[in-house]
C-alpha cells in the first residue's frame, strides 16, 4: 500500500511542480501587462524619459521593447499604492490628527513608492557594471591571444564571448549583441560604439576608442590591445591596493563600537567583581 501511495506522488510530483510553475509565469505575464498598460497612460512614446528608462534598463541587462513602459507603470502602481496606504492609515487613526502628519502619510509612502524602481534599477545597473569590470582584464587577455594567434578582431569577439558564458555571462550577452550587431551588416566603428553606451564603462569606452583609432589609421590592433591589456592589468591592481587601503576606516566603527566593548567586559568583568567582593568583606 505504501509503495502504490509513493509511486502515486512521484507521477504527480512533476505535473505539481509544472502546474506551479505556470501558475507563477501566467501571473507575472498578467502583472506585467497590467503594468504596461498602465504606463502607455501614463507616458507616450517618444518622450526624453521613455527613452532614459529604456536606456537604463539596457545597461541593467532589460532589452524588451515594453520594458520602459512597465517600469513607468511599476512606478506609477507604487505611487498610488502609497497614496491608498496613507488614506487608510489615516483613516484608522480617526480625526484627530495633525494636518502635519496627515501630508507626510500621503506623501511618504507616494514618494517611496515613486523612487523606490529608481533604487531598484541603480543597484541592478551598479552590480552589472561591477561583474564587467571585473571580468573584463580576463576578457582582454583573451582578445590579445586570439588576435595574435591571427585571427580577425570579429572572430576574436566570437570566441571571447563563447569563452566567457560560463565564468562571466553579463560581459559574454554584451559582446554577442555586438556580434549579432556586425553580422546584420553595421560597421565595426558603431557597433563598438554601442557596445560602449550599453555599459557606459569609462574601461570600455578607452578600449572602443583605441580599437576604433587603430582602424582609421592602420596600426596593429594587436599591439594596441595589448598595451591596453598591462594598462587594466595595472588599473586592476591599483583598485586592489585601494580597497585595502580603505579597510582599516571601515573596520574602525565595528572594532570601536562592537569588539572593544565585549573586550572591555571580558578583561574587566573579573576585577570588578573581585573588588566588589572585597568591599562587601570591608563592609562586614
């Protein structure tokens, strides 16, 4: 009976499991259209923050076409989300009230539910900035080989980025939009050029500067890269030197406020008691 009872769950245990799984899609597709509709009222295509939001949300890894609109729609939902907080809280509170405090319950929460996307897509921008920056000398020192080892700047692109998909996937996506970018037919000037907004890297854009020079005049691209390759080698080990430079003034407020009070205790505590307990025998 147990074993029917086992087998039984494990047919179904799949089909649960996909079941929920599309439960989950069919509701963050509904949320996102609910979203997207709500932005299409709230701004029209082609207005200068439309087109922000849809760069930003590029360089955060979002590249669909109704992605601005959504995001334009999260932020007008929190807002008004906020605003249905504030009216309810104030009306569980009752009359009396200060009028001070019945505009900050409106406007705290309107304002937090406004910026909070904003908050959202900096960090996500922040974190994609930092995994390129830190996989980009690994990147370059395999451009340099597959360069020097004869092969076209495109090809090189290519394997790079096939190299790349596994210890760092957000700098491999950005060079196969490039290369998807090459093949349908732009020039290697723009399509590096686009590269560089995407990231908005101050590393990238000098390397898409040199690459772009090396072209129009006719020196070695290999050469180039490679002296650019021991420059971020060296760049790459003056950011290490500095973050460790910082860490003593970080680790001051932890030690002075957390470790030296338990050591204080620790050290103390003993004596202190000793020489109650000999003030008490003093007393008797």
């Amino acid at each position: 009976m147990q074993s029917r009872v086992a087998r039984h769950l494990d047919r179904n245990a799949p089909t649960a499991a996909a079941s929920a799984t599309t439960l989950s899609d069919d509701m963050r597709r509904g949320i996102n259209a609910m979203a997207e509709r709500l932005g299409q009222r709230v701004i029209n295509e082609g207005d200068t923050e439309l087109t922000e939001a849809g760069m930003a949300l590029a360089r955060a890894g979002y590249r669909n076409r109704t992605a601005p609109r959504v995001f334009w729609g999260v932020k007008a939902g929190l807002t008004v989300a906020g605003l249905l907080m504030g009216l309810t809280v104030r009306l569980l509170l009752g009359d009396d009230v200060p009028a001070g405090m019945v505009a900050l319950l409106f406007i705290g929460p309107a304002v937090t539910g406004l910026y909070l996307p904003n908050i959202w897509l900096s960090s996500r921008i922040k974190e994609r900035r930092q995994e390129i920056i830190n996989a980009l000398p690994d990147a370059l020192d395999l451009l340099v080989v597959c360069v020097e080892a004869g092969m076209g700047l495109d090809q090189a692109l290519a394997r790079v980025a096939k190299e790349l998909q596994s210890t760092s996937p957000v700098l491999a996506e950005e060079l196969q939009l490039s290369i998807l970018e090459l093949r349908a037919g732009k020039s290697r000037a723009d399509t590096l050029k686009n590269l560089a907004a995407r990231v908005a890297i101050e590393d990238v854009n000098s390397l898409v500067t040199l690459i772009i020079q090396a072209d129009a005049f006719g020196t070695s691209i290999a050469s180039t890269l490679r002296v650019y390759s021991d420059t971020m080698r060296t760049t790459r080990f003056q950011r290490a030197e500095e973050i460790a430079a910082k860490m003593p003034v970080k680790l001051l407020f932890p030690l002075v406020f957390c470790i030296l009070p338990a050591l204080f205790v620790t050290i103390m505590g003993p004596a202190f008691i000793k020489l109650m307990q000999v003030f008490a025998q003093m007393n008797q």
